[in-house]
C-alpha cells in the first residue's frame, strides 16, 4: 500500500474541472494529471461492435468483454440468452442468478475482481471514493445494471455502488429501462422494482 501521505499528494489530481476539450484535443491543465478510461472504456467499446456486426447482418450474439455483456438479439430460435450473474469471490463458473437477456447489456462491479490484502488482512479494492483515496466501504460486494447500452451500464453500475444500497437503489429505480441487482457482504441480493422479470424460472 502506498503510504497515507503519498494518497494525501495524489488527491490532488483528481478534479474533472482541470480537463478541457478543445478541438478535439484533451488538455489537462495541471500537470502529471492522467486520465483512466477503464471504468467506460469497455460499455463504449461493446457498443460500436454491436453496431458493426448488427450493420453486417448479425442477428444473434453474445459480446464479451469480461464484466460487460452486450447480447444482439437472441439465440437462433428466438430463445433468450442466459446470463449468469457472478458469485463474489468465487469460481468464475459460479453464479448467484441467471438472467435471460435479448438485446440488452449486462454491467457489473464489483470489489472481487481487482484487490489486495495487507499482512493484517485489510482488503483494499479497485473502486476508490475520489474524497479520500481509499476503497469504498459501503457494505456492497457488486452490483449488476441491465440496460440497453452497454456504456450506460458501465457508468450506472460503478455509480451505483459508490452510492451505496439506498441511494444507488433510488438512482436505478428512477431510470426507465434500467435495472440493477446489489449484492451486500451478507451475500444478499437486492433487486430493482422491475428485475425479477429478467430472472430465469426454475
């Protein structure tokens, strides 16, 4: 871990007003100021292949970009694509709920894919609060956003967790057309007011 100081220094980077657009060029004005596209990068990206391959005649397909999910259409007969929800901290091939998906994204963040342990078994995860430079601790193990876009879901689905199970709650269930599963540390699930028609009947 870095130490409380060097965080402390790098906080002061961190303000989306020193960005300008100009021109099509990005400029930062403050130097050693970076710019990561990692948390919009991938839902932007899955978006412009659907485009591609829906403009050349794909009717059916699953786009996976690992944590985003992008499905044009459904399966050959028109059936849903199943879509598996991950279990935090498990296997990959684990789930906690399957959900069937046409032409829609499924988005998730969540703290079990990028952290570390300190030698006295502090966890610290790749979802950092911009105020303070540490990790969230909210009591959110992952959320998951079904959404149109996958670029929406990416953005909705790190904001919803930031905010938390009440607040991020609120924000979903005033979108149209977006839905979102939280999962607490308690390891249980928490639905939008419209999810459950998404979940795969047993």
């Amino acid at each position: 871990m870095p130490d409380a100081q060097k965080i402390k220094e790098a906080l002061k980077y961190v303000d989306y007003h020193n960005i300008r657009l100009k021109k099509h060029m990005l400029i930062f004005q403050k130097s050693g100021m970076e710019l990561d596209l990692g948390g919009i990068a991938k839902g932007y990206i899955a978006d412009q292949i659907r485009e591609y391959l829906t403009e050349n005649g794909v009717t059916g397909a699953v786009i996976d970009l690992g944590g985003n999910i992008l499905c044009i259409g459904g399966k050959n007969k028109g059936d849903d694509f199943r879509i598996g929800i991950r279990q935090p901290f498990a296997d990959r091939e684990e789930t906690v709920a399957v959900v069937d998906i046409n032409g829609k994204s499924v988005v998730s963040s969540g703290i079990y894919e990028r952290y570390i342990k300190t030698d006295e078994g502090t966890m610290y995860h790749h979802i950092l609060d911009p105020k303070t430079g540490y990790s969230y601790d909210n009591n959110l193990l992952g959320v998951s956003i079904i959404s149109d876009r996958s670029v929406d879901g990416d953005g909705l689905s790190t904001t919803a967790f930031t905010l938390g199970l009440s607040e991020g709650m609120d924000l979903i269930d005033s979108l149209d057309d977006v839905e979102a599963v939280f999962i607490t540390k308690d390891e249980k699930l928490h639905y939008s007011k419209n999810f459950k028609k998404y979940l795969e009947e047993e």
